[in-house]
C-alpha cells in the first residue's frame, strides 16, 4: 500500500485540473497555436485576422492565440508573418470550439531580401522542461556545469570536492543521466563518482534540462533525464558579435577568462563561424577555518563552429575541446580502513597547509575532444532529412601518491573513442501531425594505456550500441500529444588479463522503448503536461568487471558479470502557471527503476600487508524514487521580485526496503530583489537564503552519519548598462556571507573537509 | 552548389570509414610496481658495545597476491630473548616486479617512516624499546635499535608495524617512533601489519 502513495501523489496533480468548460451557443471559441513549419519553433507575433468578426490580434510568446465569444457558424481565418506563406483557413464552428496548429512555411527563396534564419531546433518533447539562459547563466558563469545548473530546481550534484560536480536530476546521475554537448552525447567516463562532465559551460548560450526519461529520442541511459548544453546558433549573416567574460573569486583566488566570438562570411550568404575560448585557474579552497590541501584547479577549453545555411540545406561543422588538470584533496586519499575513520572521526584533513596554486597529486588530468558534422537537407516543405556524426577522444589520468618514479605515471590511464553517428527524417505536416523516424548508431573503443603499474580498473572493450526510433506527435491548438517506440541492441566485447591469462568477455543486451506524452494549454496562463517514459540502461563496464582496490577509497569493489540491464518506467507530471505578476511550476514524478544497480557494503572486510579495507559488491534491485520540485516568483511591485524552488526525493529500494546512499535531501532556495533603474540602465540587488536539511533516510551501512542540516545566505548585485552600441554586465556575489562552516550529504568528501567557505565573486561581461 | 547539396553523403562516406577504423588496443599485463609483497625484519643481535654477535634472526609476513583480492597474509610470529639488544633491519620487497622497495624507500627518507606500535612497543611496561638508527641520520626506521626488557611483565605482546608515507614529518610529535596519532602528520598508510611477539 505505501508503494502506491507516490503514484496516488501524481494522479491527485491531475485531477487538480479543471476540464475545460462546455461551450455554449455563442461562447464558442478559436484556438491555435502557429509555429514554424521547419523547426516546430513557435512564432510569436503573428498576425491572425478573423474575417467575419472584424478581429486580430497577435500571437504571444508561444505562438498561442484565443479568440473567444464566437457563435456557431463559419468563419474565414488568416494568419500572417513576415516572410511567411499566408494560411487561409475556413472554420465550421458547431457545437464544439475549433483547436488547430498552424505551421507556417517560409516563402519562396528567390524574393530578394528575405531574411534566411538559423535552423537550431527546438527541444520538442511533451515532458518537463527547464531552459538557463540570459541572466540566470550570467550569474552562474565561471562555476562548473554541475554547479551551474544548481539554479534549476529538481536538479543537484553529486560531487567529490569543489571541482568535481556531477549533475543529479530526480536523484539520478552519471550514466542514469545524459549530457548532450551541441547534439552529440557525452561519452567520457562517466562510471567514475569522480568524473566530472567534460564540458565547458561557457561554450553555452543556453543550458536545458529534460527531467524526463528520454531514451527513446536520445538512446540508453538517458533515464533520469538529459542535459543539452546548447551553444548559440551560428549567424547566418555578417553580424559581429563578441563577449567576454572575466571573472575572479576570493576563495581559491579564482580567475576565469572567456572569449567567444562570432560573425558572418559578406561573400558567402549564409555562412557564419563562432569562436569561443576559456582559462581557468584555482588554487586551494578555503573552508572557514583552514584551507583544503592540493584543491586547485587548471582549466583551457576551446570550442569553433562553421555553418552553413541555405534555404534548402543546413550543415555545421564543430569542435570543442576541454582540458582540465585539478587536484584532489590531499586528505582523502586513505592507505587503508584505519586512516579513513581517523580522519572521518577527526572531521576535518590533517594537512595544516595556506594557499597555493600549486597541484600535486593525487590530481586528474582529463582532455575531451570533440568534433561533428550536422547536416539536414529540406527534401520539400515537409520532409527533412538530418544526419549528424559526431567523434570523441576522451583521454584521462588519474594520479596518486607513489614512490619514486611511479608518481611521475598515472595509476589510471584510459582512452576512449566514440563514434556517434544519427540519420534521421522529421516530417511536419500542415496538418497535425508531426514526427521523427530514425536511425542511431554509437561505436566506442575503451583502451587502458599500458605502463601505469597498477592492474587496470576496468577491460579493454569495444562496444556496438544500434537503435532505431521512431516519434510522431498530434497537434491540435492548445494540445499535443506524443508518443515514440525504440529499439536498441548492443554489444559489448571486453579483453583483460586475470593472472597472467587472457580473459575475453562478449556481453549482448537489447531492448524496446516507449513513451506517450501529453502537453494541454488549459488557459493562456496555464499549462499541463504529463509523460510516461520507459528507458533503460545497460550495466557500466565498471559494474561488471571491478575487481579489487579501489585507490584512495579503502574499499575492495567487486563487479558482477551477470548483472542485467537497469529498466525503469517513469511518469512526469508539469503544472506550469504564468501570470503578469507571478510565475509557479510544479514537477510530480515516479520512477519505478528494476534491476537497479547499486554498491552494497558486505559487511567484510579484507585483510593486507596494507591493512584492512571494506568490501563492496555490487547487487542489483528494485528501486522506486518519486518526488516534486517546485519553483515560482512573484512581482509585488515593477521594482520588488521574491521568488522560492524547491525539490523533495524519496528513494528506496523496495526489495530490502532500506534507503540508498547518496539521495539528495530535501532543499529550497528563496530570495528576494530589489531592481533600480530604467528600462537599460539597471541595478538589481538580490538576496538569497538556501536551506538544505539534513538527510533522514539513510542507508543500513555508511562510513559517517549523514551531516547536520545547514543554511547559506547569498548576496548578489547585478547591473546592466549600455556603453553606446554595446553593453556592459556588472556582477558581485557573495555566497556563504557568514562563512558558515557546513557538510553537504551529496559531497563525497563530506567524510574529510567542510564544504567551502564564504566566496565573493567579481564577473564582469562586455558585449561587442 | 551541387557539390554542397552532396555534402550529407559525403559526411556519410567519411563517417563509414571513421567507423570501421576504432578499435580498442590489446590488453597488456600489467605488474603492480607499487605492491609489497614480502616485508621482513632482520634482527642482529648487538653486544654491550654494540657490535653484531652471531647469525641475524629474519621473521617475516608475506602476500603473494599483493592487495589484490585473495588469500589474506601469512605473518610470522617473530621470537626474541629477554634482556638482549638487536638491531633491526627492515626489508620491504615486490616479488611480483622483483623490486627492492627499501631502497625506494630510502631514497624518498623524507616522505617515509615507520612507527612501531601495539602493546610490544606501547605502555608503561611494554617489553620492547625502539630507537631509529638509520645510516643517513635521518628519522626513517629501516634501521633501528631494539632492546628487550630483562624481565618483562608478559611474554607475549602484538607489534604493530605501521609505514606511513607522504606525511608532515616535523609535526610534533612525528619524531616518536611509538607516535600512536601517527594520522595527525598526514599522509597515507603503505603497511600496516601486526606480528605476533613472543619473548623466550
């Protein structure tokens, strides 16, 4: 019966809906929604003129227009948009209201002095979405891609230290999650607890969060939700346009730089390059009373574009390279089970050390390229054809503290290729139906470089992933409807040696997906949306094949060859409210995962010349997470803004009936600003206040007790103003102000150091 | 124009070749150069002078395996006599690559040193005293000096042999070779071992 709690939680937000209201006589009305026919892009602005009423009115920023107080009979619609084919449409209106979603085409090419626009298409899905972008990625620039997308609620980390931050969306991450870096999935190592995404955030102009399961657009493991990292679209004209960033912190006296540029080829029409390039440097964290040892922080990344635009055809070539060299708290690293629970019991590093930005091992030294080809084709106006490769060489090295020459080698050593390669057809009817039918394709070599002098971690392998999808969405004015099946099939074909002897391992899982979707504008204010997603997850190489000491932990982990694939069934409920004066979003969820993969402490211990370690194995069972998130604003004046997010997660494994570790416990965030000054020049001061409680639902078998509860108080001033034809962004932040000393339940070295102390951060962006 | 309308099949050709073209390396054995395997102390006996008398007495604990999972240590259990003075010699060794790591060890004397713990070395009435006699001076215990009590409250005792390496060997109290917060220097355990003592 409890089982069924969470469930009767999300079906209760459906039912909080009102049914539309049943249409009289003469209080008939006229939906739509007017989008582009290309790109399902809306088109706000619009001009719709009903003939026979003498109405217009223009569409508003989601392409949606209502008109109302009609009576029964027929009537002469017109829609029209710069650059665009009229629709004429003629509307029998009878008992019912008329709903319709008009896609509008571009005009013929051969007019002169019609605009061509960039071909970035839009995330379409039916599911809960949350875009940073504009002021809210201002303020979070110079942070990491996990920190950064803190600001969405629902979404945390799991992180190890400061630098490391892995994004957490519903309680899920590392390859339960997917990272899309422009299109192209994110294939680094992601197994690792301590393997940041290898992205640059400042390569973005827009960050976006699925939280819905999305395998079925995406591929595997995209099942707690996905992440697109989206730079900005290549100008399609000559249009130069820079930004610079310089940043700097007073905790770990951080510099950041970053330089992205863009512009338009005159000769070639159509043709466009953006550049975009960034520094970063760090030293040692300070927490409020020491600093933390060998925590610094090295980063250079680069990213380049080229596209090509035309009417008919769109091709972009990209890439971006990411190349990060950081520390690891000295302290963290344990010889054996004894010097773990020292330093757990001592609650903070036994190095005394003051600032450096020196780095030492053990550090990570990871590099990540990436390159794509996209490229789509208008066979007419309603079909396209796509196909994007995507390559990716993703090197990393972890080093430890070791005698002699060893210190010089890393103790892990991997590369890894990826090839992604996806062909796809949209189709996008006049009429209200709309879809994706698809082809996708990752290959990926894993290889372990030789001469670390440490038994490699994980095989050598090789793996095939093969899917083909398909997705078809029905439109009709306020609401849409979704759907999609998939079919995947991998291999995955490993080599390693266990004493002295060849072990070859061939793996094959496969498995369908599907998923069913609806998106109903209830009221021009009010939006609703629901998803019930089915995705899967083969089982990480690590799971299946560890097989010893895991350095620096103190724990023996043990893999499982014969675990099976992770499946899970997740429902997602959006309740999306937008007034003139308020905005409020609510996100319910289940996710029933089966087979779930998880490290179990068996409770032995393994016994060394070294000492004594913990064993851990790792099992698989049923899990059920379920949550909401929240978030919302409210304008009490033009000037006066507060706003409150939220998420609330329960997870557990509901064959033993015991928490799992690492759930992020139940936080929001509020605040209140204060904005001065006109419609260009402006100040905004903010204050926030984020509370965190402490994590109840802990698993049987931790190493320390889940930390106390904590509260931050942040300060944040931005000013926006225009130096002639540019513009200028001025931004202060104080984050801790009280220096509060605190130990967050999802940061790993919450076992050795307190958190970061309080950190003023200077950002300063000119736009060019 | 033609030719850029083209561009998607031949994106696709290159693709196709970038494909076949990926392939993991062969796996290549891989010794652990930074396992212990074998780590033996040698016991000399010294006269009132201290110069050695008669043949060294060796004890030793052993894991073929290193850390890698599998059997547990064979540790023997070390015998000494009563009222004498030996000179401890400890040999710390990788069989799996053949490496002397004493001399390693040596070699990084800034980052190394044992300490010699457990109720052999710890306690009022502990049989056994340690002083570190290395060759270079510096507070290492590859070599020191151990003298057994002449007639000690119990014969049997457990002496808990602890490496740390990578520690802050000016923190005070590091200098104690029976430091028991050994963990206050920092740093991290390379062995931990506790051999059985038995006084004749």
């Amino acid at each position: 019966m409890k089982k069924l709690i969470p469930y009767i939680t999300v079906i209760l937000t459906t039912l909080i809906l009102a049914f539309p209201s049943k249409a009289q006589n003469c209080n008939l009305s006229i939906r739509g929604k007017v989008i582009h026919l290309e790109n399902n892009q809306p088109i706000p602005g619009a001009y719709v003129w009903l003939e026979e009423t003498k109405q217009g009115m223009v569409t508003d920023l989601d392409g949606n227009f209502l008109i109302r107080n009609l009576c029964q009979g027929t009537y002469n619609l017109k829609i029209q948009f710069l650059g665009h084919k009229e629709i004429q449409e003629k509307i029998d209106l009878a008992s019912n209201s008329f709903n319709k979603t008009f896609r509008m085409e571009e005009e013929s090419f051969a007019l002169s002095g019609v605009e061509i626009h960039g071909h970035r298409d839009a995330v379409q899905t039916t599911t809960a979405v949350t875009a940073l972008y504009g002021e809210q990625l201002l303020e979070s620039r110079g942070e990491n891609l996990g920190e950064s997308l803190k600001r969405v609620a629902g979404v945390t980390t799991f992180s190890t230290g400061n630098s490391i931050a892995k994004p957490v969306i519903h309680g899920l991450h590392s390859n339960r999650i997917m990272i899309l870096n422009n299109g192209i999935r994110l294939e680094g190592q992601q197994w690792g607890a301590e393997h940041a995404p290898e992205i640059d955030p400042f390569l973005a102009d827009e960050i976006t969060v699925i939280k819905g399961a999305e395998t079925v657009r995406f591929g595997p493991e995209a099942m707690g939700g996905v992440i697109l990292v989206s730079p900005a679209e290549i100008p399609t004209k000559s249009e130069s346009k820079t930004d610079l960033y310089v940043l700097g912190a007073s905790n770990g006296r951080m510099g950041n730089v970053s330089v992205t540029h863009q512009d338009g080829f005159k000769s070639i029409k159509g043709l466009g390059y953006r550049v975009q390039g960034s520094v970063k440097r760090a030293g040692n964290i300070q927490s409020p009373d020491y600093y933390q040892a060998n925590t610094g922080l090295n980063e250079i990344n680069f990213s380049g574009a080229l596209g090509y635009t035309s009417p008919k055809l769109g091709a972009e070539i990209y890439y971006s390279f990411f190349n990060t060299e950081l520390g690891i708290l000295r302290d963290s690293h344990t010889g054996n089970l004894t010097d773990l629970q020292e330093i757990i019991a001592n609650g903070r590093p036994f190095s005394n050390v003051g600032f450096t930005y020196d780095i030492l091992n053990p550090k990570q030294k990871v590099a990540h390229h990436l390159g794509k080809i996209k490229s789509h084709y208008h066979i007419n106006s309603n079909w396209k054809a796509n196909l994007q490769y995507g390559f990716q060489l993703n090197q990393r090295q972890e080093f430890d503290r070791r005698r002699g020459d060893l210190n010089e080698r890393a103790s892990l050593d991997l590369e890894l290729f990826t090839n992604t390669l996806d062909l796809f057809v949209d189709h996008t009817h006049p009429n209200e139906f709309s879809g994706t039918w698809g082809l996708n394709i990752i290959q990926q070599a894993n290889s372990n470089i030789p001469g670390t002098g440490v038994t490699p971690l994980i095989p050598n392998y090789q793996m095939l992933n093969m899917g083909f999808y398909g997705i078809e969405k029905y439109s009709k004015g306020p609401l849409e409807i979704e759907g999609g099946i998939r079919f995947d099939f991998r291999d995955v074909s490993t080599a390693r040696f266990v004493n002295n002897e060849l072990e070859e391992v061939d793996l094959n899982y496969s498995n369908f997906t599907a998923f069913l979707g609806a998106y109903y504008q209830l009221s021009p204010s009010l939006t609703f949306s629901t998803n019930l997603g089915s995705a899967w997850r083969p089982p990480n190489i690590n799971e299946l094949f560890s097989q010893g000491l895991h350095h620096g932990a103190a724990a023996v982990e043990i893999g499982d060859q014969d675990l099976n694939s992770e499946k899970s069934l997740k429902w997602v409920n959006s309740l999306e409210f937008t007034s003139n004066k308020s905005t409020f979003e609510l996100t319910a969820y289940a996710n029933r995962i089966s087979n779930y993969i998880y490290l179990n402490p068996t409770g032995d211990t393994f016994v060394s010349l070294r000492g004594t370690f913990n064993v851990y194995e790792y099992l698989q069972a049923n899990a059920l997470f379920y949550g909401f998130d929240f978030s919302g604003s409210y304008e009490f004046t033009s000037n006066f803004n507060a706003y409150v997010k939220g998420s609330i997660i329960r997870a557990k494994n509901t064959d033993e009936d015991n928490f799992f570790p690492f759930i992020p416990s139940d936080r929001m965030d509020w605040g209140l600003s204060y904005k001065l000054g006109q419609e260009k020049k402006t100040h905004k001061f903010t204050i926030s206040n984020q509370l965190v409680a402490r994590q109840s639902r802990e698993p049987d078998f931790d190493l320390a007790p889940a930390p106390d509860a904590y509260a931050l108080f942040n300060f944040g001033y931005l000013t926006q103003l225009p130096i002639g034809q540019n513009k200028l962004n001025l931004g202060l932040q104080v984050q801790n102000i009280f220096n509060n000393s605190y130990k967050e339940y999802m940061n790993r070295f919450r076992y050795f150091t307190d958190d970061i102390g309080r950190n003023i951060l200077l950002k300063i962006n000119y736009q060019f | 124009m033609k030719t850029i309308q083209k561009l998607p099949f031949y994106a696709l050709i290159v693709s196709l070749f970038v494909f076949t073209a990926c392939e993991p390396e062969e796996p290549v054995v891989e010794n652990d150069g930074e396992v212990i395997t074998d780590v033996t102390l040698n016991f000399t006996e010294l006269d009132a002078s201290g110069n050695p008398v008669g043949t060294p007495i060796s004890f030793k604990a052993s894991d073929p395996e290193g850390i890698e999972v599998g059997a547990s240590p064979v540790v023997q259990t070390v015998s000494l006599m009563k009222g004498k003075t030996y000179r401890l010699d400890i040999e710390v060794f990788n069989a799996i690559e053949n490496e002397d790591i004493t001399e390693e060890i040596l070699e990084e004397a800034d980052e190394h040193q044992f300490y010699f713990l457990g109720s052999a070395f710890v306690g009022s009435s502990a049989p056994l005293t340690y002083v570190y006699d290395d060759e270079s001076g510096e507070l290492i215990g590859v070599r020191g000096i151990v003298t057994v009590a002449s007639s000690p409250g119990f014969n049997n005792a457990q002496m808990r042999i602890v490496l740390r390496h990578d520690l802050d060997k000016n923190y005070p109290g590091a200098n104690n070779p029976n430091f028991e917060n050994f963990v206050m220097a920092g740093g991290e355990t390379d062995l931990d071992i506790t051999f059985p003592l038995v006084l004749n």
